[in-house]
C-alpha cells in the first residue's frame, strides 16, 4: 500500500440495498427483507448498476457583508440525494424498496403513505487498486418514470432508474467528532484505518456479514417475498418527504 491514497474511480463495482426500521435504524430481515439477513447486493444474473451519481453534497456558501468587506459565509446542512440505474434488479426488491405492495393477483401498487426506509452502500474501483466505498444510512426512493420505446433494427431496453434522498441516520452512526450525525459517508479501502466488518455495521446495524463477499453469497439465495415493504411493521409517515423520526 503506498503511503498516499488517490481519490479519482473509474466505473461502478457494486451497489448494496437493504430496508431498515423505522425505529432503531436496524435492517430489516427474513420475509420483510431483502434477503434473511437484511443487506442485498444487487449483482445475481444481468442485474446490476450502469451508474450512480451522488449529488448535493456540499453546496456553496452564502457570503455576508459588513463595512463594505467579506465578514461571514453560511453554509447550509448537508443534503444528499443520489440518482442510481441499474440494468436490471429484482423485481420484488425494486418493489420493496420503493414501497410497492403485491396482491393476490400478483399486481403491485404504491403506498404513498408509508415511504420505505433504506440503506445504500455502492463500490467503486480507485485508479490506484484501492476501492470506493459511499452510503447513506438512512433514505428513501423514488421510481419516477416508466418509459418505453419500440423495437426497430436494435432493441430498445428500458433500464430502472431510483432516486434516493438521504437523511439523518436513525442508528447512532455516521458521526462527526462533536457528536452530530451526517447522511452521507465513504471510505476508502486503502486506509491502514479501514475495517471492512465495522463499515458493514454502520450502513446496514444489525447484519452479520462481516464483507461484502458474505453478501454477494447471501444475495444469490431465494428468499420468500411477500410484496411488503422492507419495514418493522409498525409507524407510518404522513409526509415520506419528512420521516417523523428524523431528529429524534
């Protein structure tokens, strides 16, 4: 490991989805889950992600003036989003993770009043051979569009598209030295600091892989899938905009 660490990637390695309560920030798991431990990576077959991009994470100051001078710059709370495609995924995870519930006839609608919470890992490759890791503890997703176009000559493919938005963790994780908890975290595998088991711990509490090969293992068995969202079961959000847990 050389003694300086590079921070440009090339590609998207890996994305890792898992529900969490409501309450306590822990995964959720067994039925309810994406997978009987909690955490899924989304890569069995064709699918996986062509693209993530993490957007807002840092906005630009507003500056203050005095006695004709430059005395103070405000700067606004972090706010995340994050836009991620995917070739392909699941199609009981997609359903989970943006809150869409399976009937009897195997048709699936929204629930709006009760936005899923989830928790986002991805993995990029660093040009120096280390990786990219970055997640949000604490989100939720939106499956915006739908579009279609006709086959001609060359197949049209209609890839899925999830927009996250990131808040405040509910676990006591992803915290800053005064003690104030962040949305957004990475990491970089390069690090003499870096532990791959407490990484796991922080994004998805509760799981017990211990890496990410654990959970690629993991996410290649079927799990039964009732259409339910990854929740606790109990609580529900009258604006899934503005979880009503958030800064408790």
């Amino acid at each position: 490991m050389s003694e300086k660490l590079g921070s440009a990637a090339h590609g998207i390695d890996l994305t890792i989805l898992s529900g969490i309560s409501e309450q306590d920030g822990q995964v959720v798991k067994g039925d309810n889950g994406l997978t009987q431990d909690g955490p899924y990576a989304v890569d069995a077959g064709i699918e996986g992600a062509t693209q993530v991009e993490y957007q807002t994470l840092e906005a630009a100051g507003t500056d203050q003036f005095a006695n004709n001078k430059r005395k103070r710059t405000t700067r606004p709370s972090q706010n995340p989003t994050a836009t991620v495609t995917y070739l392909d995924i699941d199609w009981d995870v997609l359903n989970k993770v943006v809150g869409y519930e399976e009937d009897e006839t195997g048709g699936a609608t929204l629930d709006q009043d009760h936005k899923p919470h989830i928790a986002l890992l991805t993995r990029e490759p660093l040009l120096d051979g280390n990786f990219l890791y970055e997640a949000f503890a604490n989100a939720t997703a939106t499956y915006q569009t739908s579009t279609h176009q006709t086959d001609t000559a060359e197949e049209q493919d209609a890839n899925v598209q999830l927009n996250l938005k990131a808040y405040e963790p509910i676990a006591d994780v992803f915290k800053l030295k005064s003690g104030k908890k962040m949305p957004y975290k990475k990491w970089n595998s390069g690090s003499s600091k870096f532990d791959e088991a407490k990484m796991l711990k922080e994004v998805f509490p509760g799981t017990t892989a211990t890496s990410v090969d654990e959970i690629l293992q993991a996410s290649t068995i079927n799990t039964s899938s009732t259409g339910s969202n990854p929740t606790s079961g109990s609580g529900k959000n009258k604006d899934p905009e503005t979880p009503t847990h958030l800064g408790n």
